[in-house]
C-alpha cells in the first residue's frame, strides 16, 4: 500500500510504501517538545499535542520531483539528538526521528499525509501532560508517561 503526503505547498512530497496499515503506528504525544514544534505559526499546524505516524525507514521515500526538504537537528531536551525535515517554503514539518531510531524509524508528521485519516492512531503518549480541555481519545492505548 501506497501512502502519498505533501508540504502545505507542495514543494516537498513523499510516499510511504507498506505491505499493511499494521506496519504503521500512528500516536498523539502531549510533551513538551511536540507541543513547541507544533506551535510553531510557520508550520501551518498549530495544536496542543503532536501527532506522527512511526514507520520503518525502509518504507518512506521522496518522490523523483520533491524539492530537498531542510534538516534541523537539536538536543530534545533529554540529552538525544532529534533530527527533523521540512520544507524551507513553507516551513511544513514533514519528519523527525531521534538518534536512537534513526536507522529503524520514521515519524511522519500524519497531517501531511494526502488522507492522514488512513492510519488513524493508535496511542497517546505524555497523557500526564494532556490540556486539560482536551478529552482522552476512546479505544487506543494512554501512557501517561514514557515508561509506563
């Protein structure tokens, strides 16, 4: 199965290539650091809680007539190495991935997917962290911290 995505302006595109939706994990993650990333106004996706869908780096590609996407990479605030891609038109995130995952996963940031609804999610990590106003999503595992 072929999952195709885009950058809010198009420039940046990818596939996903999985023999079944099984193969992806799609999660919201109420920390810190997916909070900020996603808070960020130049990313056209401003919410309380980040939502990415892990896949094996095997199966995510850029397509033949992707712009290269921009790399940023920083501490995440736990002494890991995060690496993150994006456009540099439109500042769409588009992945990320920490060191430790870096030659298994990818973390696709699920609403770039053409139909991010395909691979709806799965769990919720840092519910300790959860906005108050937002409600538990129903049917799927909660970790309230990473090491539950």
């Amino acid at each position: 199965m072929v999952y195709k995505g885009a950058c809010y302006c198009k420039a940046v595109k990818y596939e996903i290539d999985i023999s079944s939706p099984e193969e992806a994990r799609t999660s919201l993650c109420h920390c810190k650091n997916c909070k900020l990333r996603d808070a960020n106004p130049e990313s056209y996706n401003v919410t309380a809680f980040g939502l990415t869908t892990k896949i094996p780096v095997k199966a995510f590609s850029y397509t033949s007539d992707s712009a290269q996407p921009t790399t940023h990479e920083a501490d995440n605030g736990s002494g890991s190495l995060l690496h993150r891609e994006f456009c540099s038109k439109c500042g769409s995130g588009i992945l990320e991935y920490g060191a430790a995952a870096a030659s298994d996963f990818r973390y696709v940031m699920t609403g770039t997917l053409e139909d991010p609804g395909a691979l709806p999610p799965k769990g919720e990590f840092f519910c300790a962290y959860r906005e108050e106003w937002m409600p538990e999503v129903p049917g799927i595992f909660h970790k309230q911290h990473l090491k539950d």
